[in-house]
C-alpha cells in the first residue's frame, strides 16, 4: 500500500478524479486547504495509528498555511476565521521563517519515515521547489525546478486554479514513472 497525503491538488478538489486514484495501491488521505502542519502530523498519526504503508508520498505544499486547532490559516482566510486571529498568527510571518519551519518539517517527517524504515518521496505542490537542495534531493522528486503545477501543465482547470481529469492523470503519469524507477510497481 502507497499512503498519498496533500492538499487540495492532492485530494482531488474541483475533479472527478485525483491524482492519487491513478496510482497503483494508494490510499489518499490528502485534505483539501492543509497545511503543511497538518500534512506533516496527519501522515504521522495514519502510520501509528492504521496499517503501516508500504511506501508513502507526501505533496507539500505552499509554506503560506499554517494549521492552528485544527484550522488550516492562510494570511488571506480572515472571512473566515476572523480578523484578529488571523493577523495574529501572521504577524511575525516571513519567507525566512517559513523556509526553516518548512525545512524542519520535512526533516522531521524524514526522520520519522526512515525510522519506520518507509520508502518515500516528497513532491512539491507550488512554492517550494527551491528550498530543498543538497541531500535532502535523494527522495524529493521534481526539486529544484517542478512539482505538481508545472507536470499539469497548460491543461484545463477549475475556478480553484486545480487540475482537472487530465491535470490528474499527467500528475500520476510522472508519479507513476518515478515510482516504477524505484521498484515500488511494476
């Protein structure tokens, strides 16, 4: 079994379909607007709590949500979770901060999986392609320069911005090539 976990573009939204469903034996538990916060800890507590993967994939996303009581917070999400809480949890936010928190994430779920001797890869959604180099590009598929934007390419999408059936299937095309390099289907 593949544990495939994300966001929005990774869950499927505005689709009849979502990447990870082309994918041979994954399960997605990708949730629509997370966090990296919540990508990082949902994909922690599936692995200690259900069946232990096979393998997983983790689509990170931008560094520009943050998960606060189960609310996944953007800078822009005021309407929704109010003015003063939003503007307090962005108050000292910037890019430098949001790399090395992005940075720690990823080194933690690493660690974790690696642990638990669980084969993985981390793509990017948008925004991060560049913040991961050196060694940490061994199980990082795309970086430095694509992920799940640039694989969709000029196809159709929905009024999200969000990849539509043949976004998705370009998506597992790549996933699916990279995937099969690496013994996990045949």
């Amino acid at each position: 079994m593949i544990l495939v976990n994300g966001d929005s573009f990774t869950a499927g939204e505005e689709s009849t379909i979502s990447w990870p469903s082309l994918v041979p034996d994954a399960v997605n538990i990708a949730t629509s607007g997370a966090s990296n916060d919540h990508i990082m800890s949902s994909t922690v507590y599936y692995i200690q709590t259900q069946l232990k993967p096979d393998y997983v994939i983790v689509a990170w996303t931008s560094p520009d949500r943050i998960d606060v009581s189960g609310k996944h917070l953007t800078a822009t999400s005021q309407a929704r979770y109010g003015k003063t809480l939003v503007d307090e949890v962005f108050k000292d936010w910037n890019s430098s901060w949001a790399r090395v928190k992005f940075l720690t994430q990823v080194g933690v779920l690493h660690g974790f999986l690696e642990s638990k001797n669980i084969p993985h890869v981390f793509v990017s959604t948008f925004d991060i392609q560049t913040w991961a180099q050196g060694p940490m590009e061994d199980f990082y598929l795309g970086w430095p320069d694509q992920g799940i934007v640039e694989w969709m390419g000029d196809c159709p999408k929905g009024p999200g911005g969000h990849p539509l059936e043949l976004g998705h299937q370009r998506i597992a095309e790549r996933i699916n090539e990279y995937i099969r390099h690496l013994g996990w289907i045949s």
